[in-house]
C-alpha cells in the first residue's frame, strides 16, 4: 500500500547543502539553488539521512528496523556494484523546499533582494596555537541558507507499522542537514503531517 506523508524541516540556525562549488572572491563553497534560486535540500540526501537513522536503529539490536534494505534499496553484499546486482527501493523523498505559495513570489525578478536576504556569508579562520594569529592563508568563507521551514514528500509502498518507524526513525534521529555539521550548522527538527 502506498502512503504519504508532509516532511517539514524545521531549520533552527544556518545551514549549508552544496556541491563545494566555489563563489569567486566572496566565498569558497555556495550552497546549491533551485531553479528559482532558492535554497533547498536534494531528496537523495534526505533519503540517505533517514536511512541512516533506521540503520543505527537496527545495528542497535531493534528488530522492528530490519525492513531496512527492502525499504531503501541494497546493493550486493559482496560489494558488487553492478546495476542488475542491486535491488530497488520503495521509499521516496521529493527534495525539500519552501512552501509553493511563498516559492512563487520569491521567484519573480522584482524580489531579488528578498532572495538574497536568504542566505549570509561567514567565516572562519585557524588560528596559530603559539601567535594567537591567523594562519596564513587560511581564511575561508562559507554560504549559508538562513533558518526556515522546508517541506518534502514522502512516499512509501509499505505497511503503517513500517511507515510509522521510518517517521519515528527521522524525527527522533536526525538533528541536522548538510555540509559543516559539526560546526554547529544544519540543526533540524523534522515533524510529519500525515494526510487525511
């Protein structure tokens, strides 16, 4: 049975998904756009982080996680990448982006500024343990996305009591999105909204 569900991402600071591309003379790494030039997080990564998080539930000894590989898709154990090798999912995750309504007048070319008030840039830089100085060289700069609600959809062909796992799975286990993670950048709180 195929069931839905709202996954809503509640960024709660900065937040940065990219693809290391650099900004010229501002900053070393952008964060990825949608075709509207909005800032969003792909489907891919949120399947992968989902995953994840029922995976450590299941390595933990919980038995109602073993639907893990059925769910998400596995490739052969003997590490065999071969495309008929693997076996196909049954999860789904549409990338994650801001409300339809908003994504509308955010897209327009007369809200250029309201765009660009989306995201920040910051730094960093090391520090010499016996100057207290910079290192040479080692200024680096950052795009970041600031705190907002994304929303996805998520797609399963499984029964309630799997689909209430994986939902438990997310929500309870992954605390944040993104590159920088442990810099304190990408903290979320993911909630559901079940359709009627």
């Amino acid at each position: 049975m195929m069931l839905r569900t709202t996954m809503v991402l509640k960024m709660q600071g900065y937040w940065a998904v990219g693809s290391g591309k650099g900004g010229g003379n501002e900053v070393d790494n952008r964060i990825d756009r949608d075709a509207d030039g909005l800032p969003y997080v792909p489907g891919k990564m949120l399947k992968g982080l989902v995953k994840d998080a029922c995976l450590r539930l299941k390595n933990a000894g919980n038995k109602n996680y073993c639907f893990v590989d059925e769910i998400f898709g596995a490739v052969d154990l003997n590490g065999n990448m071969n495309r008929t090798m693997s076996k196909a999912g049954k999860i789904y995750f549409s990338d994650a982006r801001l409300p339809p309504q908003l994504r509308s007048v955010l897209s327009k070319s007369e809200t250029q500024s309201e765009r660009d008030n989306l995201t920040r840039n910051i730094y960093s830089t090391a520090i010499d343990d016996e100057t207290g100085t910079a290192d040479d060289r080692s200024l680096r700069g950052y795009e970041v996305a600031v705190p907002m609600d994304l929303y996805a959809r998520m797609e399963c062909d499984c029964d309630k009591t799997t689909f209430d796992c994986i939902k438990k799975a997310a929500g309870k286990l992954v605390r944040a999105v993104g590159s920088h993670k442990s810099r304190g950048l990408g903290e979320v709180v993911i909630e559901f909204k079940d359709e009627a």
